[in-house]
C-alpha cells in the first residue's frame, strides 16, 4: 500500500521515484511539484491543485522553464477566464508561477 490518503500515497511516491533537480521541461517540474508540494497540501487543496497541474501540463508541459515568458502567463490565464472561469484562472496562475519559481 502506497498510505491511507492521497497525500501520502503523492509522499510514497516521491520517495520512491527519482525526480530530477533541474527539470528539462514543465512536466518534469509538474512531477516534481506532485512528489514533492502535493503531499504537504490539505485534501482540498490537493485536489484542486492536481486538476490545475492537469491544465497546466496540457498547456505548456512540453515547453522548458526557461522558454516561459509573460506572454505565456497571460494567454493561460486569458485561456482559462474567457470560458467564464476567473477564479479557477487566476489560482491556476498562481500554481504556475510557483512551479516557476522551483
């Protein structure tokens, strides 16, 4: 058994898998963010920021970090708000930044 709850089988998991230091593109940071943020989240907060993980994986997960501009940040958010979904853009945003800034 990887542990009783979603956190701890994200904790499980990290500990087990090797997640790379320096990721090569925003999947790698999106894996390491789910080993290693994810676990220290309440269950709320888990599940809201998997499905914005999803979201920001379908959009940029093949891209580098570094190739990441202000651009990018906008048309995310802009992507996310024009289908009437401000708040979920704006927190959506915030999980993208802080993989950024890992």
């Amino acid at each position: 058994p990887l542990g009783r709850s979603l956190g701890e089988m994200y904790r499980t998991l990290g500990q087990l898998l090797e997640v790379p230091e320096h990721a090569r593109t925003m999947a790698d940071l999106i894996h390491r963010y789910r080993a290693e943020v994810i676990p220290q989240k309440g269950t709320r907060t888990q599940a809201d920021h998997l499905r914005y993980l999803a979201l920001i994986e379908a959009y940029c997960g093949t891209m580098r970090p570094q190739d990441i501009e202000p651009v990018h940040l906008y048309q995310f958010r802009d992507g996310i708000a024009a289908k009437g979904k401000l708040t979920k853009a704006n927190r959506a945003l915030e999980v993208l930044k802080h993989l950024c800034a890992m």
